[in-house]
C-alpha cells in the first residue's frame, strides 16, 4: 500500500504533465532563499572561512558557480570579498526574475557596516556551520571598495554578460560554458544533490579550475519536502520517482555520499575536507526503495555533507 504522503508527491508530479498547469509551475517556480541578500552573506562567508583553511585567497580570485538560483547574491558578495570574476550556472533562469540591483545595495550595506555573519539561529539549515560568526575582515580585500562596487553596479545595469566581472550561463549543459583552467574556485550550496550527470558535472569542474584550484560544495542528501522523514525520498521506488519527478527540470538525483566521493576521485580532485551532518532518526532500511535497503551505514546516516576539493598541482620533477 502506498502511504498517503507517497501517494500525494506522486500525484503532484504527475499534475506536471498538464501543460497549463506546467506552464503556472514554471512561471512561479523558485528555489528558495538565495532572494536574501542576509543568506547570501552568511553562505558567502561560510564557504570564505572554511577555504582559508586550506589556503584559498580570495583576493583576484575568478570564480564560478553551480545553480545560484533565485539570484547572484552569493556571486555579488564574493566579488564584494575581492574576487575579480564571478560565473553563475544555472538550468533555469530564476535570477532573470530577481531584483539584482537591490540585492547588492542591501548587500553592500551588510559590507559597508560589517555586519557580523549571520548565524545558525537565524539559518538553522545552512552550512557548513562554523567556529565563529564574527566577520573576517582580514580575509576581504577592502582596498578601492567604492570604485570596485561602482564597478559591479555598472555591469548589473547594463548586463550580466557584457563585461569581465560577472557572468551567467543558462542554461547550462556543457562544458565549454567556461574556458578550461580559468578559475580558482567553483562552489555551490545545496545544488549537486539535483544534478542528473553528476560524473559530467565532476569532469567540467575539474577542467574549469586551474591547477591548485577549490571545489567548495554543501550537498543536502534530505528529503526536500518529498517526505516527513528525512530520507524518505529514498522509499520510492524508481518508477514512482520518476512519477514524483513529472516534468520538473530537475530533482533529487537519490545519490549518496559515496558516489560523490568516488566521481570526486575519479576524475582526479583531491579530497582536503569531509564535514558530514548525521541524521540517525528517519525510516528504517526495510521501509526503503529495494535499491537503497543495503546502503553503507555512513551513507544511510548522512543527511549533508560539506566538501572541499582541489585540483593537483603539476609535480615538477628534476631532469
């Protein structure tokens, strides 16, 4: 028997074959959160101080994202950091429908009177989480900041595409959307837990970093509301997934820690950090998908992780 909650994400999907009824869903889609210039902030320094332990800088730094959603803001807040470049990369074009001029000038606000990060009462469901939420001043390059924001609010007024400091790529599906070894770092925050090609995905980041660059990713393995259990997104089975799913662009992939560590090996990243959030409460193997009841236990408890990745360095070698 199909419990009720299954039943109604199932016909929810389905609703999506509808094509008036798609057309409405896609008009008032969104993702959720990245509209607050408060979370792009807290998210932006989030990602900032766990680097700094591995030795990225920001400052000059060209960097890239995944999915940045309902708007750039976290972009708009790392060029504010010092950051000479910012790339978003997105499927759908939610941030065609934000306000980017206002997320920077509240942004620049929270620079501006250094507000200090904020936290997780105020985020509970954000991360990483970190040690301290006082603003890192020393990890933000200040220098000319009024000429350098001027600069970004020429390019949002005459477009995101028509300069050096920041780009937007939608959709994206391949891997020539950035030159290859031209970044330093690329990020995303709860993005790699929808991609369908997760291994194409690995492979285009590892090509857009140059030599010693990050991968800095938060991956939500919940459920998404698909479930009052977190991981009972993983009691459907694939048929009824991919019901579940409808028309949507995208959705969980269902994938687990390990097949992002594995792709993250194969392709060559180096691992530096795994920061995982266990979650022991939620259905128990047997009321799982048959695919999912044998999962590793560190997979089966893992509701989020936080990664850090780098690209090798050419060896250089005596001859």
């Amino acid at each position: 028997m199909v419990q009720a909650w299954k039943a109604h994400h199932i016909l929810t999907g389905m609703l999506t074959f509808v094509p008036i009824l798609n057309a409405w869903r896609q008009r008032h889609a969104s993702t959720g959160g990245s509209d607050s210039a408060r979370y792009c902030y807290s998210v932006w320094f989030r990602h900032l101080m766990m680097l700094d332990r591995w030795g990225f800088k920001i400052s000059g730094a060209q960097i890239g994202e995944l999915g940045p959603g309902d708007s750039l803001g976290i972009g708009l807040a790392a060029l504010l950091s010092g950051a000479t470049r910012y790339v978003g990369l997105d499927i759908v074009a939610y941030s065609a429908k934000t306000d980017l001029e206002k997320m920077f000038d509240e942004l620049l606000l929270l620079y501006s009177r250094k507000e200090r990060v904020p936290d997780d009462a105020e985020f509970p469901r954000v991360g990483p989480r970190i040690d301290s939420y006082e603003l890192p001043s020393h990890l933000i390059d200040w220098t000319n900041l009024p000429v350098k924001a001027e600069e970004i609010r020429s390019q949002i007024r005459i477009g995101m595409n028509s300069g050096s400091l920041l780009g937007y790529r939608v959709p994206w599906i391949s891997l020539p959307q950035i030159d290859e070894a031209s970044l330093d770092l690329i990020f995303s925050q709860a993005v790699l837990e929808h991609v369908d090609n997760l291994e194409e995905t690995y492979r285009a980041m590892f090509a857009w970093l140059k030599p010693g660059g990050y991968a800095s990713h938060v991956i939500d393995f919940r459920a998404h509301g698909r479930s009052p259990f977190w991981n009972g997104h993983l009691a459907y089975s694939d048929w009824q997934w991919k019901l579940v799913r409808g028309k949507r662009e995208f959705l969980l992939n269902r994938e687990p820690l390990s097949t992002h560590l594995i792709l993250a090996k194969k392709v060559g990243f180096e691992l530096l950090l795994t920061k995982r959030e266990q979650a022991p409460h939620g259905l128990e193997a047997p009321a799982l998908a048959p695919r999912f009841r044998k999962m590793d236990a560190t997979d089966a408890l893992t509701s989020g992780v936080f990664l850090v990745l780098q690209k090798p360095k050419p060896v250089h070698t005596l001859g």
